[in-house]
C-alpha cells in the first residue's frame, strides 16, 4: 500500500530561523521540527488545521527548544531528542541515538547523530519519504558553525548525510543561503552549476522567497563543504596535496571570517 505523502509548512521564526511543522494525513500525527518560537509555530499549526503532537528536537540551542515548554502546555505534545543532549533540552520526553528508528504513523523516521555545531546533534532522516531534517548541519550551500566539535568531527557528520541520496529534500535550520552562496563562489568560482544557482538564489531572496528545501544532489554539486576533493576548490585554498578532512577545516575557517 503506497503511504500518503507528508505535508510541510515552512514559515520564519525569530530572525532567521525556519519553522517547519510536518504532517501526517493519515494518522494525523503533527510534529514541529525544533520550537525557535511560539506565536509563528502556533499560527502555522491553526492555518493548516493541525494539531502538533510532537517536536523532533535537532539539538540544545535556545533558538530551537525556546518554545518547547509553551507548546507542551498547549498540545501536551511528546518531545523527541538527542541522547547526548538531553539535559539541555526543556521538556524531553524521549530520547534517541544515532541508528535508532522509529515510526512517525507509518512512515519510518532514523536518527543520524552529527556532531560538530553541537557535541550531540541529530538529524531527522525519514528514507522512505526521501526528506532530510538537518537542521544546523548541512545547510544550503554551507554547513554549521563548530560550537561543541572539532572540524574533523563536522567533517566525519557531514559524510554521513552524503551518502544519502541525490533525491533527498534537505530542510536546515537557517536562511543563510546568499551569504552561503557569496562564500561558495568566493572558492569555487568557476563551477558552472553553482553560478546558475546563485543568480537564481539572489532573484529569489530579492523577492523574498525561502530557499528550503534543497536537494541533495545539488548540494554535491555546489555546496563547497561537501566538494573539499574538487580540484578547482583544492586550488583556490592552495591545499591540492592535502586530506580532505584538512581541506574541509581550512574552508570552515574561512567561512568564520568570510564578510
Ligand atoms: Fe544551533
């Protein structure tokens, strides 16, 4: 029997945050990925007529639980979230670690564990339904910043994401995407694919249009911190004899100083 599809709503939360809620019309169940803040989450939740019974919490930073114990109190929602985190995060009902699996209605739902923004940091992956959750790891055209992890760590996590496939719609966790886009062609300047891209992702924020979902074919093809092997990127940070892991650290440390 063919599962129904998912439906997603994403909206803003605070600066620039994305609100995402995912809903399943057959069981009904709603869950919101992360809770940056209350009022948008709420709105979009009574716009799309559903009631949110979960939060899938990626890691502990205030900008993604702020509003964990507000939605409790008015859903009495179940709260979801990493092993390793679990006493920072407000609220948490049940815990997960890297490999577990479980059933959001019917669709299954894995954990990835990706250190390296946070020390505990998780990623919602549902295969079946080919949608990645990643939150402050992989964004569109970037990856998150190193709070709690080494680069060698982000770099190991972010070979876990990559292997997933092309087809797979990437949600992250903040619209960074131009500044993101600005950095990418700064070192890779003459990939054709990225070009194309960044001219579309300026028509679009000029509008103000969201740049999620991405994809995860053409983030291999564009996002810099997954192309650390490209020998174009290689000669434009003058490491062509080194790791790729050296590679990945030197390119996250130009990104911190990037203006
Ligand atoms: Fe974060």
């Amino acid at each position: 029997m063919m599962m129904k599809t998912l439906a997603i709503e994403v909206f803003m939360c605070r600066s620039d945050n994305f609100g995402v809620l995912l809903h399943d019309p057959e069981s009904g169940l709603t869950a919101a990925i992360d809770a940056p803040e209350e009022k948008p989450i709420v709105e979009a939740a009574e716009r799309r007529g559903w009631k949110i019974t979960h939060i899938f919490t990626t890691h502990h930073h205030t900008d993604h639980v702020e509003a964990n114990l507000a939605l409790k109190e008015r859903y009495g929602l179940e709260i979801v979230g990493p092993v390793n985190e679990a006493l920072a995060i407000p609220g948490l009902d049940r815990t997960v670690a890297d490999g577990d699996e479980f059933l959001f209605g019917e669709h299954p739902v894995r954990v990835i564990e990706t250190p390296g923004h946070t020390a505990g940091h998780i990623c919602y992956h549902f295969p079946e339904d080919k949608i990645l959750f990643a939150a402050d790891t992989l964004f569109a055209l970037g990856c998150g910043r190193l709070f709690e992890r080494t680069a060698s760590d982000m770099w190991h996590s972010m070979q876990k994401l990559a292997v997933l496939p092309d087809e797979t719609a990437i949600y992250f966790g903040h619209e960074y995407t131009l500044s993101n886009a600005r950095f990418a062609i700064s070192i890779d300047p003459d990939n054709e694919a990225l070009q194309r891209r960044v001219a579309q992702i300026e028509a679009l924020r000029a509008e103000g249009g969201f740049t999620i979902p991405t994809m995860m074919g053409l983030e291999k093809e564009t996002n810099p911190f997954l192309r650390v092997a490209d020998p174009a990127i290689r000669r434009a940070v003058l490491m062509e004899g080194a790791t790729n892991e050296e590679v990945f650290a030197e390119i996250r440390k130009r990104k911190d100083n990037f203006k």
